[in-house]
C-alpha cells in the first residue's frame, strides 16, 4: 500500500529529479572519516611496538581498501559537482 501511495508523488514532485541524497557534504566527511581510518591502519602497520606478520598483511589490506574508497568518494563529488 505505501508504494502505491508514494509512487503518483514521485510524478507530481516539481524540479526534483535524481537522488537527492547525493550530495558533497557527506561524501566529503565520509572522505574526512576515511583518511584518519587510513592513518591509523599506518600507526597499526608501522609505529605499533610489536606487529605480527598476519597484523602486516591485514593493515596493508585495509590500507589497500581504504585507498580505493578514497579514490572513488573523490570521483564522486567531483561527479557530483559538475
């Protein structure tokens, strides 16, 4: 029933088109979020006074992860932007 009822708002809704939730700002703190995860996942890696070999593999792995997130929330807003 709730489909039914929101779908004729959906056609009738003037200039709104698209997903409205994309927008900059939360992808931008999602970006902010990311880069002190990533910085962490370096002190984990590297300042940390005992690290196993599995610890390395791991924290490399996040690192790894962490950059590609980066790279896509960046081609998003710059998408998002233009």
């Amino acid at each position: 029933m709730p489909v039914a009822w929101h779908s004729p708002c959906l056609f009738c809704s003037p200039g709104t088109k698209g997903n409205l939730t994309e927008t900059e700002l939360p992808l931008a703190a999602s970006l902010v979020l990311t880069v002190a995860s990533a910085l962490l996942s370096v002190y984990f890696l590297l300042w940390q006074t005992l690290v196993l070999w599995a610890d390395s593999v791991l924290s490399a792995t996040l690192l790894v992860l962490h950059g590609l997130e980066a790279i896509l929330q960046v081609v998003a807003i710059a998408a998002f932007i233009s």
